[in-house]
C-alpha cells in the first residue's frame, strides 16, 4: 500500500513540475496586452521594427484630437436642423382647386337663372403654376398661399362680376405630399395641410414605429440627398424635428450599427448600437463587463479601420495629428485602473465595426495554475485517504 502511495505522490509531484514549466503555454483566450501591442510587420534598413499599425492611449489630453479626426463621427449622415414656416400651404403644380364663385347678379355671366353660385371642381394647377378661369384667362397661382390666390382671384373678377365673392380649397398633388416609405404601422403618401408639419407628426400620422425595432433610425432624402438621425435624438432634440417640404422621402430602420468584443470578457458576441451614441463605457456594459478573473484593466483596446482617405500621415505617428490618423488602422487603449482612463472612456465614442479587445491579466494565469495544481494536490490526498 506504501508502495502505491509512493506512486501517487510521485505522479502528482510531476504533474505539478509539468504545470510550473508550461504556465506560459496554458491556454487562454486572449493575448496579453504587450503581445497584441508588439505584433510588428517587419524591420526597418536600421533594424527597427515597423508596425502596420498606430497606437494611443485614451486619456483627457488626446480625446479632443481623436474626435476631430475624419470619419470619426457616430452618425453617418448629416441632418437638417428644423426651421418653423407658416402656418399656411403654398399652391405647387400638380394641385388640385375647387373654386366656387358666387355672384349676386341676376344676369350673372358665370351662373344659370336662379342660381348664385358657380362651380369650378378638379381645377388642376400646371406645370407652369397657372390655371385657367372663365372670363379671366390664365392666371398664375403657385407660389401663393390659397388665401391669396382665393383674393387674387375675386380681384381678377371684379370687372366681369362686380359682385364675386370667392371661395378656395385646395388638394395637395404631389409637390404638397411626403412618402412615408417603411418602418412604420402605416405606410403611405401624406399631404401636406401647411408648411409647418414636422417630421415626428407626419411619423404619428404613420402609426408609429413598431417596438421591436432596435434603435430606429430616420433616413430623409431631400432633392435627391440623404439625411439621417435617430429617433432617440428627434425626440430628445426638438430643434432636430425638421419641418418637411414636398416631394420628401421618409423612411425608418433599425439601426444597421454594430461592434464586436472579444477576449477575456463575459461574453464574445456581436452588439447591436442600442442608443445613437455608445461610449467605450457604455459598450463595456453591453457587453456584460469583463472577466473578474482574467481581464487585464489596463489593457482595454478598441481597434479600428479608418478609410485610406482619413489617413493623414505625419513625422512621429506616436503622437496623434488633429488632421487624422497616421495609420489606416488604430489601436486605442484604455487603463480603467485611473480615474482619467474612466472619465475618458465615458467620452469615446465606439464606431460601427469597433473591436472592443480586453487583453488577459498575467494574474489570471497564475490563478488558473494555481487552480490546476491544488486540485491535483486535492485528487492525490483523496487517493491517500
């Protein structure tokens, strides 16, 4: 039995020597931050290492020239500011009047014995903004609001019918209507009752968004240019609820933004942007936050692809250019040991395609050694029990 024992003891004692000698090659799921950093894509005439990469830290000092750099912008498009207008609409071609025009005459020239009022339905404003009226020719109205074409026309009247009063309504064609093309419960073409309807009501009038669509985004195309926003900020800025023209483009989707986490985290995944603006903190706590065992705090890196068109280059690309980055592609690294490397985080905005990259903690090794030998150490004592 001694014999046996001696055996076990000598099998764990070697087993434990196996595990000191190999720590460095446990297995793990992230590189260590000096690892990833010192990835070099060869050397220079002098023997120096040149990487394809550039790298800087996120503190309160660099995060003013970072945010200037082109395309490092959250939203994709620009967007128009709102700007109020009259309560009124203005008569576009393509309209549809109905005119009625009453006379006092007995021997009225518009009217029939013993009626008072003349009718002119489906009067259809054309190309050239003019219609035609008995008695008058033809007379230009686009332009005009329907209470001054209603007066511009009585007037136009009176050396015919010296007693014309004058009715106007108007149907919007399709200079007066906006398409309200997806995204929400009720699609379609909206008429524009006045020159101050405003995105949100004519979204209203759709419907609404459904709410299973994630982070909605609105997409306005405009004489044939797109604009973008969300609906988070629409509602949150209400400068931003931009008065609509006609012949406007409306259409709402979930937000096609994403960015990626890998390494010693809770959880390597894809995420959608929940909110128009995700900071490194906020994607740190989509994500779960990071592994208590085997995150490194000092070594969070977001890594990034810029367009070969925002790549500025300079002399020391150690040293980051308000003008753009100096390589195509970034490393940014956060140090969430310092409040600075916290506050600072809290203002990074993360892009679309960001890889959120949290490195693995030396400690987290020697923790998983230490684990593996303890419990060789545990299974040896039970055998001698």
């Amino acid at each position: 039995m001694t014999v046996t024992y001696r055996r076990i003891a000598m099998l764990g004692l070697c087993l434990c020597m196996g595990l000191v000698l190999s720590a460095c090659n446990l297995p793990r799921g992230a590189g260590f931050r000096n690892e990833v950093l010192s990835a070099k894509a060869g050397v220079d005439a002098n023997g120096q290492p040149v990487y394809d990469f550039a790298v800087f830290s996120v503190t309160r000092a660099s995060l003013p020239l970072l945010a200037g750099w082109p395309g490092n912008a959250t939203g994709t498009l620009p967007w128009i500011g709102r700007v109020d207008q009259p309560a009124s609409m203005i008569i576009s071609p393509g309209d549809m009047l109905k005119i009625s025009i009453w006379d006092a005459e007995d021997n009225s020239l518009l009217t029939r014995p013993g009626e008072r009022v003349a009718q002119l339905q489906d009067v259809q404003v054309g190309p050239d903004g003019r219609i035609f009226l008995p008695f008058v020719g033809n007379m230009k109205v686009s332009g005009m609001a329907p209470d001054t074409a209603r007066e511009r026309i009585q007037d136009m009247l009176l050396n015919t019918v010296p007693s014309a009063q004058v009715q106007l309504s108007v149907a919007p064609g399709r200079a007066n209507t906006v398409t309200l093309a997806s995204g929400v419960r009720n699609p379609g073409i909206y008429p524009l009752v006045d020159r101050n309807v405003s995105l949100l009501s004519l979204i209203a009038q759709g419907g609404g968004v459904p709410e299973s669509t994630v982070n909605p985004r609105v997409k306005l195309f405009r004489n044939g240019k797109p604009y973008g926003v969300s609906l988070e900020r629409l509602f949150a800025e209400p400068n931003l609820d931009t008065t609509l023209q006609g012949g406007d483009r409306v259409l709402v989707e979930a937000d096609d933004r994403y960015f990626l986490s890998l390494g010693a985290v809770t959880r390597e995944s894809l995420y959608p942007f929940p909110k128009d603006r995700v900071s490194a903190l906020d994607a740190l706590s989509i994500m779960g936050g990071v592994s208590a065992l085997r995150a490194n705090p000092q070594g969070i890196l977001i890594l990034r692809d810029y367009p070969a068109s925002a790549v500025r280059p300079v002399a020391d690309p150690k040293v980051p250019s308000p003008e753009g980055p100096p390589r195509d592609r970034v490393v940014f690294t956060i140090d969430l040991t310092r409040a600075d490397g916290l506050f600072s985080a809290g203002k990074f905005q993360i892009q679309s395609g960001d890889l959120v990259y949290v490195t693995e903690s030396p400690l987290g090794t020697a923790t998983t050694l230490l684990g593996l030998i303890t419990n060789v150490t545990l299974a040896r004592q039970r055998l001698q029990q």
